[in-house]
C-alpha cells in the first residue's frame, strides 16, 4: 500500500514535469500553427543556463531564476530571428529548419560546455528524503518539482482564462484570421507565446537536472512524449496538456512498477523482466493510438477552426 | 604502349587484391563517437592512439592506419559500419565496441569474412559460449565475470540480501545473472528499465526500498550511473540501503557523480593505480598527452587491444595474410598488458584478476578511483565450456 503511494506519486511528479514542456509545445503548435521540434533545445538550453548560474551566483534559486529569464529571453530572440521567417511555410518547412535548430544548438552546446556534460548538485536542504506519512519516506527534490509545476499549471490557467492576454491566446487558437482582422498585433502575441513556450521548457529542463545528468541531446527522448501528450490532450489545449500529461506520467510509471509483478504471474520469472520493461514502454503509443482512433482531435481539442 | 598496358594491369589487380596493397596495416575501430556516451568513445580513441605513439606507429615495419566509425550506440548502425569496414576499406583488423547488443549485431559479418577482431569492452556471454570464433578475441572481459566478483565480494561483507537493477538489453541481463551466481545471500528482487532511454528510477528505487531488502546492485554505465546516483542519493536511500556497483562509476562519471560516488564500492579488472610499469607509463602519458582527462577502463582494454593486435603483426613480419600464425600468436598474449599479466581461455577471453576500487578523497580534494583489494585471482567466465573451440 505505502508502495502504491510512493509510485503515485513517481507517476504525479513526472507527469507535471511533462505537462511543464507539453504545455509551450502545444501552445505553439495550437496558436501559431507551428511545428517546433527545437522545444527539446529550450529544454536542455534550461539545464545548462541553470548548471552555470547556479555555479556563478553560488545559489540555487538565484541561478534557477536568472536560468529561466535567460531560456526566455533565448526563446523571444530565436523567434525573432529565425522562426518569425518561417509561419507562412508549410510544416515540412517548420520540421526541416527546427531540426536544423536541434543540430545547431547540440553543437553550440558542444563547443561552449564540452561534450562530457555537466552536473548540477542540489542544496542540502532539497537533498533529505521528506516524511510524508508515517513510513513514507519521499525525495524533498521531488516533491518541491510538484509543488512548483502545480503553481506554474494554477499560474498558466489564470493568465489563459481570466486575463486579456489569455484571451488573445485562446482566441488564437480557436481563429487566427479573425484576431488579426480585428487589429490584434498578432506578430507580438506570437514572441509573447513563443517566449513563454520557451520559458516553460527551460523550466521542466532545470528543474529535470539535478535529477538526471545535465547533456547533449536531453530534450529529445522527451519531446517525443511531449508530443504524444499533445496528441491525445488535443492541440492549443492547455487543459487538455495537463490532463494527458499525467495520464502518461501514471502510466508510465505504474506500469514500470507494476507491470513486471502482474506478468511473472503469467509468465516464467525471467521471461517477465524482459518482456515487462519493453511492454510499459508501449502503454503510452498504445494509449496515443486508441485516442486518435476513438477521437482524432485529442480528448480536449481547444477549439473549431 | 605495352609497358603502359602491363601498369594499368598491375594496378587493378593491386586494387583488387588486398594482400598486395597491404603496405599499410589497416585497423578499423568502432565504437560510439556521439550522443551522451561519446565520452567513452572519445577515451577508447585516446587510448588507441596513445598505444599507437608508444610503439612508434608502425607493426611489424609497415605504417599503421585507423578508420574510426561511430556506432551511434545503435545495433543496426553499428553493423552497417562493420559492413562496411570490412568489404569497402578492407581493413585487416577490427576493434573496439563498447556495447554487446551493438557487437553481437556487427559479429556476424566479421566471423563470415575471416577478419580479425579485438574486442576492447563488450563481453556478451553467447561471446564466450557458443558465438566464440577463430580469429575473434578479447581485451576485457565476459560480462558476468565483474559482477561475479561483485558478488563474492558481498559474501565477504556478509551482505544478507539484495535487490538487482539494471539495463534491459544483453549487458544488462549478464551482469545480473553474473551476481546472482557468486552472492549467497537472497535476491529479493530484480528490475530491469528500458535501455537507453529510461533516465528516471524513481519507479525502480521505491520498489527496491518497499523489497526491504539489505543492498541494492546496479549496472549503469556512461550517463545512466550518473543519474542513478543522484537519485539514489536524493531518495535517502545512501544509509539504510549500501549500494554495490559493475561499470557505473569510472573516471568520465566520477566528476559529475561527486560525493554522491564516495565510499560506493566497484569490481574492475584494471584500476589507474596498478602498480604495474606498463600501467605507471600509460596512465602518465595519457594524462600528458589529454591534458584534464584522466583514463578509464575502457581505455585501458583499448590500449591492451593495440597492443595485441601488434603483437600479432610482428610475429608474422606484417604479412597479415598469415591469419592463423597471428592467431597463434595472439594466444599467447605476448604482450605488456596495463592490468598486468593474464592469459587468454579457450574461447579467447582473458582470464585475470579482479580488484575492489572505491572512490577516495585525494590531497587536493579531487575524488579519484583506487585499487582496495584483490577480491578474486585468474577468474574465467562461466560459459567457456559452451565454446567448440580447442
């Protein structure tokens, strides 16, 4: 029982770090049309901002703030120079120059940190396991990344559904011709959007660091879940992003956790172990494949184009 | 005319015969040169070179060149580069891999063309069984031969039981059979996660406190060890459960694992600090040679493994036509190994002492691996039986 308590909340915690870079994926893709590949990039570049200043300002909060200004600023600038370029293009145009963005920025990460990746260590305090109920012992860390990703998804759904911005927002979603008809400075909500993307991604890299290894080529594994969150939430849903997220969080980790137990009771022992890993890891497409089949446009599509 | 003729003629049969354009002794080496474990192709390739500056370039009087090829960590990749090392650079030797699952993609096609083959890291247990062939060796080890030691080295702790975890691919089910067929305590668990992409355990780390068990195994190597320890340690999980590890910290992980790698014993058939005089100059020189690198293990099999194959070339004069008195030769590993001396089994892989390292403080606070103890003596693998060879 403590176990299922204990894996709930695996499965919570890394659903809210994947809603965290699902949630600018599928604000991009639902408000601009556009298809960013590069998000992964942001994610690392979080991580690595965050290794650095945390090294410098000697703080780990201060370096995690000054972290996630410098992944937004990234994403505002990257925008302006090179995306902005790119909205009227087809997406096999947006593929091909955001993949572009992955080799450029792995390589760029090359030559200024080195090939060997770098570590970033956490404060003591966030270092001791945190009781949370009488003989459940869980990581501080962890738990502070689900206090923070609750905050920042409570944050994200105020700004999209009660201010004028995120009015703006969902209104792009549902049509954008209209909302530049009717004088909206389109071009600026789209930084403001893809800054904020930025901003999200760079969070879930930093926060993801201390946890893993800080390397080239981090955000990519991941993105593609964050595409499959996108997929079965529905594209430019918010909502729909956080719900899916931790769906795939859950399952993804009650299945490593408990499916191997539930075949070794069909299966011979050794044959399970195998097998189990392999399996869990499909739960997620499987889940992804039943969705478009049963409702293509994701359980919360955002709206009617 | 005729002269020009007979040229043009001797020219395409030189192009078509390698025995007769073999005025350089051509090595290809594979191993994974990008991603997050290019860092350990990176060490192997130093190595290789910097055994290549020791014995002057050159085996047996002819020039020496390397064709490195990136496997990507990927079987298929990998096979495609041994492909086509052998039919379009017709190299005479091929070396390296790190990973089993990429070396028992790639075997088939070196075991097919008769190439000769050294194996710098991956030991897969089929290697050593019923895959074993002719012209293929190995400067490592079988895979269960580590964790064996691991595992005898936990009976001499007295540990009562463990709880297993490790990687879902070859390597990982060997090591874990390898502990589990030395430890005499329980097993009260084992787990394996998907390989290479799983970088959380937070699933594997609470099902291995829930076991109650009094240890935890683990085989992570590259990155993965480094991601293991951070979380193992932010679990709590550092003083009720002591942790015992194969190939999960080396000098490439040990600076990003820090304190977390402190008091966290290995087993290794090379240390940096082996007192041998072949170990004393190649761990200086490469420390010379790649300024703020230091050398692992990885590097220390590749070195061996240049070592070996110009061992071969100069007893057959660099006629490396002559595949079986090479082979000959090879057998007798004649040559300065860095872990000291050790003799090839039937199936051609080492058998040779393992050590117990731990990670210790040095002078200037840099944390360093050091040589412990000597936990078993010319241990051999397991399925050296299964090989038909004699």
């Amino acid at each position: 029982m403590l176990l299922v308590v204990e894996q709930f909340l695996n499965g919570l915690q890394f659903g809210l770090l994947l809603f965290l870079l699902a949630a600018g994926l599928t604000l991009v893709f639902g408000i601009m049309d556009f298809v960013n590949l590069a998000h992964g990039s942001l994610y690392m570049m979080g991580a690595y901002f965050a290794a650095t200043f945390v090294v410098w300002t000697d703080s780990f909060i201060l370096g995690c703030v000054l972290a996630l200004g410098a992944t937004l600023l990234l994403g505002i600038l990257l925008e302006f120079v090179a995306l902005r370029h790119l909205y009227n293009r087809d997406h096999l145009d947006h593929v091909l120059a955001t993949f572009g963005l992955i080799l450029f920025f792995n390589d760029a990460v090359r030559l200024i940190w080195g090939p060997a990746g770098l570590a970033l260590p956490l404060p003591p305090w966030l270092t001791v396991p945190f009781q949370i109920m009488p003989g459940v012992y869980y990581p501080a860390y962890r738990l502070a990344i689900i206090v923070v990703a609750l905050v920042v998804a409570l944050l994200l759904y105020f700004v999209v559904m009660r201010t004028r911005i995120g009015m703006l927002i969902r209104a792009g979603a549902s049509n954008r011709e209209m909302i530049g008809a009717l004088g909206i400075n389109i071009k600026l909500l789209y930084t403001l959007v893809f800054g904020l993307g930025a901003a999200l991604a760079g969070l879930a890299g930093l926060m993801q660091a201390p946890i893993l290894t800080v390397q080239i080529g981090m955000g990519e594994n991941i993105l593609i879940l964050a595409f499959v969150i996108i997929v079965i939430g529905g594209i430019g849903s918010i909502r729909g992003a956080f719900l899916a997220a931790i769906f795939v969080g859950m399952i993804d980790t009650l299945g490593r956790a408990f499916l191997p137990d539930l075949l070794r009771q069909v299966l011979s022992s050794s044959a399970a172990s195998t097998a189990a890993p392999a399996l869990s890891s499909m739960l997620i497409y499987l889940l992804m494949a039943i969705v478009l089949v049963v409702r293509p446009e994701g359980l919360f599509p955002a709206g009617r184009r | 005319m005729r002269t020009s003729f007979w040229l043009a003629g001797a020219t395409v049969l030189a192009l078509a015969n390698p025995a007769f354009a073999g005025d350089t002794i051509k090595i290809g080496f594979v191993s994974t040169f990008s991603g997050p474990t290019a860092v350990i192709g990176n060490d192997m390739r130093n190595s290789f070179e910097l055994a290549l500056d020791h014995i002057g370039r050159k085996m047996g009087g002819k020039p020496v060149e390397v064709i490195y090829e990136d496997d990507g960590q990927k079987p298929d990749v990998g096979k495609q580069k041994t492909e086509k090392l052998i039919q379009s650079d017709k190299v005479d030797f091929i070396a390296g891999y790190i990973w089993s699952n990429v070396l028992l993609a790639s075997l088939k096609p070196v075991v097919d063309s008769k190439t000769m083959m050294v194996i710098a890291n991956a030991g897969p247990s089929q290697l050593a069984g019923e895959l074993c062939s002719p012209y293929v060796f190995s400067t490592s080890w079988q895979n269960d031969q580590t964790p064996q030691a691991v595992g005898e080295y936990m009976n001499q702790k007295g540990v009562k039981s463990v709880f297993l975890i490790g990687p879902n691919y070859a390597a990982g089910k060997d090591m874990l059979a390898g502990v589990k067929s030395t430890f005499k305590g329980e097993i009260k668990g084992e787990e394996y996660t998907v390989w290479p992409s799983q970088l959380d355990f937070s699933a594997e780390l609470s099902k291995a406190r829930a076991s109650g068990a009094a240890s935890i195994f683990v085989f992570y190597p590259g990155a993965a060890g480094v991601q293991f320890l951070n979380q193992y340690a932010q679990a709590g999980l550092k003083a009720q459960m002591p942790l015992y590890t194969a190939f999960t910290i080396d000098e490439l992980s040990l600076p990003l694992q820090k304190e977390n790698a402190l008091g966290v014993p290995g087993a290794q058939q090379w240390v940096n600090d082996l007192p041998n005089e072949a170990n004393k100059k190649f761990v200086a020189d490469y420390r010379k040679k790649y300024p703020g690198l230091r050398p692992t293990f990885y590097g220390a099999q590749s070195y061996d493994a240049a070592q070996l194959i110009a061992s071969a070339v100069e007893a057959v004069k660099g006629d490396t036509s002559k595949k079986d008195e090479m082979k000959a030769a090879m057998e007798k590993a004649n040559f300065k190994s860095v872990r000291g001396d050790f003799k090839f089994g039937k199936n051609h892989m080492p058998i040779q002492n393992f050590y117990l390292q731990d990670v210790v403080k040095e002078a200037d606070g840099s944390l360093a691996l050091k040589t412990v103890a000597t936990i078993v003596k010319d241990s051999q693998d397991k399925y050296h039986e299964k090989c038909p060879m004699k």
